[in-house]
C-alpha cells in the first residue's frame, strides 16, 4: 500500500517508469525470444497438427485481455473510493491495450476455430462473452473520447467499468457452466496441466513475456498520459494569459 502511496504521485511515477521501462522493455524481448523459439520448435500435437501452435499467441492474448480488465477495475476504485491521481489515468490507458489484446484473440482463435471446428465463428459461451468484453473496451474508450478528461467523465467509465466486471467470472467459468465447444481449462487444474512439458514451458513463457509486454505498454501509456494532460494544462493556462493580457491592452487603449 505505500509502494501504491508513493507512485500514486505523477512526478514519482515518471521518475519510476525512466528507470523501469528499460528494465521492463529488455526482460520483453528476451522472454519473447525465447518463448517464440520454444513454440516454433516444440512438437506439433497429435490431433491438431501445426495449427496448435496458435495457441502461444492465442492464449497470451486471452489471459491479458481478462488482465487488463482487472487492472482497469481495480484502477476505477481507486478514482471513485480513494481518488488516487494516477487512477483515472491507469483506468484510460489500459482500456485501449485491453481492447488490441481482445481484438488479437479473437482473430487468432477464429483462425484457429476454423480447422479444428470447421468454422471461424461460433455463439459458444467463450467466444461470446470474449466478444462482449471487446465491445465493453470499444464503449469505454468511446466515452472517454467523448467526455475528455472531465471528473465526470472519469466517474462515468470508473461505474461502468465495475458494472462490466461481471463479464470476467463468466468468460473464466463459461467452459464449466455450459456445454460449449470451447475446451475447458488444460493449465491450471487441481490434477496439473493436461499438455505436455514440451508444449507447457513455451506458453508459461510466451504468457510471462505477454504481461511484460502488457506491463511495458501500459507504464508508457501512463507517462504519456501524464505529459499530455500537463501540457493541455499549460496551454490553457496560456490562452487564459493571453486573453488576460488582451482585456487589459484594450482597457489601457480605451
């Protein structure tokens, strides 16, 4: 909590992201690397053949999409209940990463749904809840635009946020409420991971690189979030000078 105090301060936190993000960005790429050489060269799945490989993109993707959604909840209590001011920020800027990641896994899990299901779309329960949740991102990314970066505004996406949160225990737990063609969890279940070694280790990596990545973006987003609004700020204090400065050059004339 006074890690959160701190860097809840927006120059701190600029101070923390220039020594963070080269650390973070360089962690990046390595797990990358090494998790996109552990999916090319791991073996093909009995069944599905090479198009398992997806999956080490897929699944990333699905896991910050729900990710990203939490990070944005918790950042939306953090402007209605302590007002922290780098909550409004972190709420805006990780709905647009949310939605690209969202958006990422559904276009790979319809080009993976198609050789294994035969089509590229189904209304399975995953399928579809992953899509509400990409519509919740494209409606709160709207709202902002449309509100700027007006406190109520912020309250507006904050509350909507917490309302659409429902949507993450249902995508989690579709697979077990309802029959559905989605398979149900290979990973974390109470009798261990249902893949192979081989094809386990690449996807934990390529997941950690994921969130890296995720992690990276989102701090850059922030700090970037941050200048903007100074310097929106500094230019209406600017315009407000001058037209100060223009009332009173009329006064003087007259």
């Amino acid at each position: 909590m006074s890690f959160l105090s701190t860097y809840a301060n927006p120059t701190r936190f600029l101070r923390f992201a220039e020594r963070a993000l080269p650390w973070l960005s360089s962690a990046t790429a390595l797990l990358l690397a090494i998790g996109l050489y552990g999916a090319f060269t791991a073996p093909p799945d009995y069944q599905q053949g090479e198009t398992v490989r997806i999956m080490y993109i897929h699944v990333p993707s699905a896991w910050l999409a729900i990710f990203a959604y939490v990070v944005m909840t918790s950042a939306s209590l953090g402007v209605l209940v302590w007002r922290h001011p780098l909550a409004d920020a972190a709420q805006k800027t990780a709905a647009s990463l949310g939605a690209a990641f969202t958006f990422i896994c559904l276009v790979t899990g319809s080009l993976w749904g198609k050789p294994m299901w035969g089509t590229f779309w189904v209304w399975d329960a995953r399928l579809t809840s992953m899509l509400v949740l990409f519509l919740l991102y494209l409606g709160l990314i709207a709202v902002r635009q449309t509100m700027d970066d007006t406190p109520r505004g912020a309250r507006i996406a904050a509350i909507m946020t917490l309302v659409g949160a429902i949507d993450i225990p249902i995508i989690k737990y579709s697979v077990d409420w309802w029959n559905t063609l989605h398979q149900p969890a290979s990973v974390f279940r109470i009798d261990g991971p249902a893949i192979s070694g081989s094809m386990l280790w690449p996807l934990i990596v390529m997941a950690l690189a994921a969130t890296l990545l995720f992690s990276t973006l989102h701090i850059m987003a922030i700090r970037n979030e941050i200048l903007r609004r100074r310097l929106a700020r500094l230019s209406m204090q600017a315009v407000r000078a001058g037209e100060v400065a223009g009332d009173e050059s009329m006064e003087a004339a007259e």
